[in-house]
C-alpha cells in the first residue's frame, strides 16, 4: 500500500524528449549515462560513502566507453566527416572519466558538486550539440 508521506525524488538531471536525437540504440545509451549520473549525485547527497561513489564510477566508466565504441561504429559506418573531432572529444572525456574513478579509489578526490555539474554539462552539451550533428547523416 502507498504511503503519502514519501518525499518525492529530486533528480539531478531530468531527462527530457530534447534530449533525444533519432536513434534508438544511442538515445537509450544516453538516458542510460543521465541515470547513472543522477545514482552518482543521490549517492553523494545521502552521504552513502565513496564504497558507493565508486561503484557508480567505475560503471559509468565501464558503459561510457561502451557507448563510445559503439557511437564510433555507427559514425564510421555513415562516413561522418566530423568523425575525428568528435572521437578526440569522446577520448578527452573517457581520460577524465577514468581520472575520476581512480582519484576516488584513491581517496584523493571527493565527488563535489563541481564533478557533478562537470559531468552534467559536458554531457548535456555533447548530446544536444555535437551527437545531434551526425544525425542528418544516418539517413
Ligand atoms: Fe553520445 Fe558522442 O557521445
């Protein structure tokens, strides 16, 4: 039986159509990274402990760098001449994503609402600026 008393659920990021770019596969990859960005900011915001930080870390490494891979095949497959440019970008931020995860392990870095605004915005633009650019040429 539902209680009234449950606090409702800030998220971090709230997904949007907006969002969406056209592809099916690449667009539930995307909604995928926002959620495990918001896990990442309820963890922090509940005090969970870097036990928890770093779990979520170390997956949304481990899935950023399978989204990657497979947005590179997809580019590649349509001949996207933006190909290497946007490959440098996804390169730059899988070495910060990584950087994050191994600081945290490390107890050298506490996830700060700096990181949390850095992951939100650099993907949030990448998304809506940069994947968007390659969709005219999907077809
Ligand atoms: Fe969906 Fe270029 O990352």
């Amino acid at each position: 039986m539902e209680t009234m008393t449950e606090k409702p659920i800030t998220q971090f990021i709230v997904w949007d159509g907006k969002y969406q770019i056209g592809h099916k596969v690449i667009d539930r990859q995307h909604q995928k990274i926002i959620s495990m960005i918001n896990q990442l900011f309820e963890a922090i915001r509940s005090s969970e402990g870097r036990q928890s930080s770093q779990t979520i870390l170390k997956e949304l490494a481990r899935y950023t760098n399978i989204h990657f891979t497979f947005e590179e095949k997809v580019m590649r497959k349509i001949n996207f001449p933006e190909y290497d440019d946007h490959k440098k970008l996804h390169d730059e931020l899988m070495v910060r994503t990584l950087e994050l995860k191994e600081r945290n392990a490390a107890s050298d870095l506490d996830i700060s609402n700096e990181v949390l605004q850095f992951l939100k915005s650099w993907w949030l633009n990448h998304i809506q600026e940069l994947d968007r650019r390659y969709t005219p040429f999907l077809g």
